[in-house]
C-alpha cells in the first residue's frame, strides 16, 4: 500500500508567508488602480459640468446661479414640506443638459438625493491686499499693485457664517439648507484645523464688489460678469487631499476646473488658501 504525505508544519507557514507576501504587494496595486479610476472618472465628469454650463450660456446668455440647483421642496400633495430628491430636479442643468446626476457627484460623495446642507465660504487669499495682483483690472495695461484692491478681494471666509442663497451672508434664514450635499460640485465637505465644514465651490460672484453692484475695478474672473477671462475657476475637487497636521498638504491632489481648458491637478495647500483667486 501506498502511504499519503501531507505537509508538513514548516511547508505549511511557508504557503502562508508566501501568500501574505503576496497580498502585501497586490492589494495596495488594487487600492491605488481603483483610486485612479474614481478621480480619472472625476475629472471626466468636471469636463461634461464645463461643457454643459457653456451650452446653457449659449441658450441663457449667462451662467446659472448653481450647477445641480438649490434645495427645492415640494408644494402640495402628500409630500408637501418636504425635500424633492436631486435626481428628480429639473434644474438648470440637470437633467436638460446634463443627463446623469452622477456627473455632479465626485465618486467620494456618498450622500443621499435628500441630503441637505448650510456651506461657509472657503478661506481668502491670506496675502496682503496690493501684493498679489492677477489681472489687469484697471485696464492701464500693466498688472501691478494698483490691481489688488480690497474691494476685488473675495468678501467673505469660514468665520462669516453661511452663504445665502445670491451668495450673501446676511439676512439668511436661520436653519435653512441651501444645498443638495450629494453636489459635490457646488458645495464640498473638507477637513481644516482638524475640523470638518462644507464649503461653497460654484458662485457667479464672490469679490466684495461682485457681491455688491459691481465695478470696473473688479477681478473679472468671476462668473457673473459678461465675458470672464478663460482663468476663472468654475469649481474643484477636494476629495484626494491628504492632511498634515489636520490641514491640506501640498501636492498636486486636488482637482481644478477652469474655464477656458479641462480640469487639471492643483496644489491643496494654495487652492485651500486661495480659493477662486488660484490661476492656471
């Protein structure tokens, strides 16, 4: 008669050190080709918002007020009071120009259609006013200092309280939710300071003249204006920020739409810093 072998111990820890070995390599390969995926698929879907807000210009003649929409409530029947789901809108983009609601949600979003939200302003450009100009806004022919006034400078930060709808922060309504939080593009949550807060990403104005009547002094790079430039930001994407210390790092890992080309990576630590006065 012919006698069975198994393994023996040493054999067997052996089969085991070589697949744990082997785990420890493929697993982070599968983690980082899944990551590329989700953001290339980001970016994909910040060019379609692009491409959707220049068709609704043509149409409209100006930009809409939000990407997705405000929060919107129903007005009558059962459901009257409540929240209308985002992906029964029918917004200014959505679903007319833009027929996914997963191109306004970054594939780290994974809030409900019912989701709302209050979102702050983003922090301003911590340079001095008359330091760093970015365009011509005088129309002298040369950027300098005489550009960078504080009227051109964005009006409010995370401290000013909440955006109202227009973008203003005072009178707002107390308790109201202005945003769909599955949006990622409008509003987006971050961690600053080792805080958590949702911050505004799409506005027409955000410098203190365009929040008021305007001026001819203003950055143009604003979306509310006749003909911004092709620099000014429509939006961006925080959601593959790494942290220090409970702040955005640098490195090019977040993702950046401007107007006049297709979303590319971004510094984290100027965009947190800069916000819609960043420059491609």
């Amino acid at each position: 008669m012919k006698t069975r072998r198994g393994f023996t111990l040493i054999e067997l820890l052996t089969v085991i050190a070589i697949i744990a070995l082997l785990s420890a390599i493929i697993f982070p390969v599968f983690a980082r080709s899944k990551a590329a995926a989700a953001r290339n698929g980001d970016f994909s879907d910040m060019n379609s918002l692009r491409s959707a807000l220049q068709l609704y210009r043509v149409d409209q003649g100006a930009y809409p007020p939000q990407l997705l929409g405000y929060v919107t409530l129903y007005t009558s029947g059962p459901n009257a009071g409540n929240v209308i789901p985002a992906n029964e809108l029918k917004s200014f983009l959505y679903s007319k120009r833009v027929g996914s609601l997963d191109t306004f949600v970054p594939s780290w979003n994974r809030n409900a259609p019912t989701a709302t939200t209050q979102a702050s302003y983003p922090p301003r450009d911590p340079r001095p006013v008359g330091t760093a100009a970015l365009t011509d806004n005088n129309g002298d022919g040369v950027i300098s200092g005489l550009d960078d006034v504080a009227g051109a400078r964005q009006a409010y930060g995370p401290a000013d309280g909440n955006v109202c709808i227009g973008g203003g922060i005072a009178p707002c309504a107390v308790g109201v939710a202005n945003f769909y939080r599955i949006s990622g593009y409008d509003v987006s949550e971050i961690r600053a300071g080792g805080a958590t807060r949702t911050e505004l990403r799409y506005t027409l104005f955000w410098s203190q003249f365009g929040l008021a009547s305007g001026s001819p002094d203003d950055d143009p790079r604003q979306l509310g204006y006749a003909e911004p430039p092709e620099s000014t930001v429509i939006t961006w994407n925080t959601g593959y920020r790494e942290y220090t210390g409970g702040n955005p790092a640098a490195g090019k890992q977040d993702i950046v739409l401007f107007l006049g080309g297709s979303a590319r990576p971004y510094d984290s630590k100027l965009l947190h810093e800069r916000s819609w006065r960043v420059m491609p």
